[in-house]
C-alpha cells in the first residue's frame, strides 16, 4: 500500500512537477442523492476472523484484555486483495446475513477491491500478483471483478459498500514520472471503470479512493485528480455512478489537528476534514455534487507522530481514531476503520520480500510482518495510543 505523497521538498519534487498540471472542467451531470447515505440506518457486519485475532491478542496480554476486547466491537472492512481472497467472500457475506437474520437490521458489508494490474506502482509493499505485461487487466476484469460481482448478486438482500482500488488514481495523478505508473496508467482506468460498472447493483454503493491530504491536497493535485475522476466517471456512466470518495485509507493523517500545516506548510488542506471541504469544492468543479466522503479513522487518533507525511508504513506511536459511524459531520457518511486496525503495512525486514524501504524508515515500527498479516505489538501501541481513549 503505498502512500507516497506529492510534496514540494527532497525526492518528491520531480514526481509532484511530472503529475501536478490540471485545468478545470466543465460543471454539470447527474449526482446521487445526498439521503442516500448507505452507513445511515444500518448495522455493521462484524467480521469474526477480525474478532479472531483480537481474542487471541486479548488472551496473551490479560492486562490489557478489557480494553483489547473493546475493540472487537466495532465492525472493520474485509480486504480483496487476490483473485484466490474472493473465495473468502462467500463466508464474510453470509455471515453477514446470519448477523442481519438475527438482528433484524439490515447489515452493511464495507468491502476494498485491490488487485489492479500493478498494484501500488510507486512502492513494493503491496506489490500485487497482477501484471500489465502478462494479461493482467483481463484476468482483473474475468476472474476479480466478474466474481466479486456474482457474489454480490448472490448476497443481493444485504447492502454493501465498495471502496474501490486504493492508491490507483492517485498514483496516475502524481506518480506518473515512475515506469510502472505509466505502464499501468491505461488499465488502472480502464479497470476502474469496468468496476464501476460492474458494480451498479441495487445493494452496492461505490466509493473512488482520493488519497488523503498529504498526498492530493495541493490545489494542483486536486486539480488532477478531478480531472481524472471525471474522465473516469464520464466513461462509466456519469458521476452519479458511484456514491462518493473514500479518504485517508490506510493513512494515519488525523481529522482536524494543524500537524499538516507545520510539515507542509503550502498545503491547503492539513488534516482530513479540511480535505474533504476542500476536495468538495474542487470536485463540484468538475460536475461532482453531493457526494458522500468516508474518512478512515483506524490509526488517526493521535496527531504529531511522523517526522514527513509521506510516511505510510507502520507509523510508529499510532492510536486507533474515532469510532466507526454515519454522518459524524456535514457532508461526511462515515468515519470507518478501513484499515483493520492491527494489520501490517508491510514488512520491515529488508532481506524479506516486497520491502519497501518505507517500512524499514525512521518513522516505521519495527518487527513488522508482510502487509496484511497481524501485527501484535502494532496492534496493543494502537490500543494503548486509542483517541478518543477506549
Ligand atoms: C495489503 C493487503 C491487506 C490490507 C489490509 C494492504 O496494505 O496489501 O494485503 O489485506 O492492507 O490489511
């Protein structure tokens, strides 16, 4: 998962000048309606292998249990990030059912698709098992997306929201200068939108990954992340295709502190909250109106923790941020916990596969697992850091 942001100091400059023109488009089509925001009125699918892990970390540190367990309270969102991890979906949406049966309630499933061809071209951690070189769009579209899209079908009595491709478009707005960006470029639209499409299911609400403000809060990037969102969307079927933007996912860059103004004083948008009034403007611009924001609350709770904002892996001193819920503020359907919340962001070892040397940085913890696996230490220092406390 990379995070790479396009600031205006050290090695970012160039891939910030190759990415950051943009001019502004024509306002107009249609929009989703702003009633229609799908966290409002619902439960939340609590995922039992989230639940899993918590207990055992529980189970082995008994002086932080009660506070540990707390955590397993609030529902996270279920990562597809292979072909071979639909299969996982099947179970996750029926358990879903089971919760909605028994509740009564009907019960939302948050569900990120990642597994472009490319995937995370500007880092190594989450490098994918998908390749533009070798029919890499096609088996995105056959085997991922087309499944993906059957079980969603299957599932159609349940609402559920699609986080779609974190870290995609943001790359092709700032981190076009890198081969691997460039290379993806055609199929990570073209991916996009195949998605998208796919996913216009009554049940399915959509929404487009925009990074978070350390890395497209310049007015610049803005500029061209909008532009890329509306040639998305236009080829899609209009902006009223998709439900809104998911912000900071996996990203620690907290709601409303001014950490972003002391370490990039030229951003206009130094936290999360801003980004998004901001962003809003920016989009309306381009023919986006009433669109809703998630913002991935999971590990922004404590602000001031990072020596640079473009650090992305295993932050060090992180603390899990607000609560999941709907419609915190105007404009906002949801704080969620996007990123499980004790999941590594990639492997610190350097000798180990898909190191990135963002992981092994001086803002990154130590002792980290391959992306994805549980982090235990991680995971009681974001207990311990909790903001709102647990
Ligand atoms: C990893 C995925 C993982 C997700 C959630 C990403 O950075 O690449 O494999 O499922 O984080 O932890």
């Amino acid at each position: 998962m990379n995070k790479r942001t396009c600031m205006r100091s050290g090695l970012f400059v160039i891939l910030a000048a190759a990415g950051c023109a943009g001019s502004v488009g024509q306002a107009g089509s249609t929009s989703p309606s702003s009633d229609h925001n799908p966290f409002k009125n619902v439960a939340y699918f609590i995922n039992p292998e989230y639940v899993a892990n918590v207990e055992a970390t529980a189970k082995a540190h008994p002086d932080m249990a009660d506070k540990i367990r707390k955590v397993a309270q609030y529902p996270t969102a279920m990562w597809l990030d292979s072909i071979a991890s639909v299969k996982n979906l099947t179970g996750w949406l029926d358990e879903a059912k089971k919760q909605q049966d028994a509740s009564g309630k009907p019960t939302l499933s948050v569900v990120i698709v990642y597994d472009l061809p490319n995937r995370d071209c500007s880092a190594e951690a989450s490098a994918g098992e998908l390749k533009v070189a070798q029919n890499g769009l096609q088996r995105y579209k056959s085997e991922f997306i087309d499944a993906i899209t059957a079980e969603f079908k299957a599932h159609s009595s349940q609402p559920i929201v699609v986080v779609l491709e974190p870290d995609s478009l943001g790359n092709l707005a700032t981190n076009m200068a890198l081969p691997l960006c460039q290379e993806a470029r055609p199929a990570y639209k073209e991916g996009v939108v195949y998605a998208i499409k796919s996913f216009a299911l009554p049940n399915v609400s959509v929404y487009l990954d925009a990074a978070h403000s350390g890395w497209l809060g310049w007015d610049d990037n803005r500029a061209k992340i909008a532009k890329i969102f509306k040639q998305v969307l236009s080829e899609a079927g209009g902006p009223g295709m998709i439900r809104g933007f998911a912000l900071n996912t996996s990203n620690y860059t907290h709601l409303s502190n001014r950490d972003g103004a002391v370490l990039e004083p030229t951003n206009p948008c130094p936290n999360e909250l801003t980004y998004a009034k901001v962003l809003g403007k920016t989009l309306e611009m381009y023919g986006f109106k009433n669109h809703g924001y998630i913002i991935d609350t999971a590990r922004n709770g404590k602000g001031n923790i990072r020596k640079a904002w473009g650090s992305w892996c295993n932050v060090h001193g992180a603390g899990l941020g607000e609560r999941p819920r709907a419609e915190p503020e105007p404009g906002i359907d949801a704080y969620f916990w996007l990123k499980p919340p004790g999941e590594s962001d990639g492997v610190s070892d350097p000798s180990q596969p898909r190191y990135d040397p963002m992981c092994g940085g001086p803002d990154a913890s130590k002792g980290a697992p391959q992306a994805g696996k549980w982090f235990e230490s991680y995971f009681l220092d974001l207990v311990r850091y909790a903001n709102p406390p647990l």
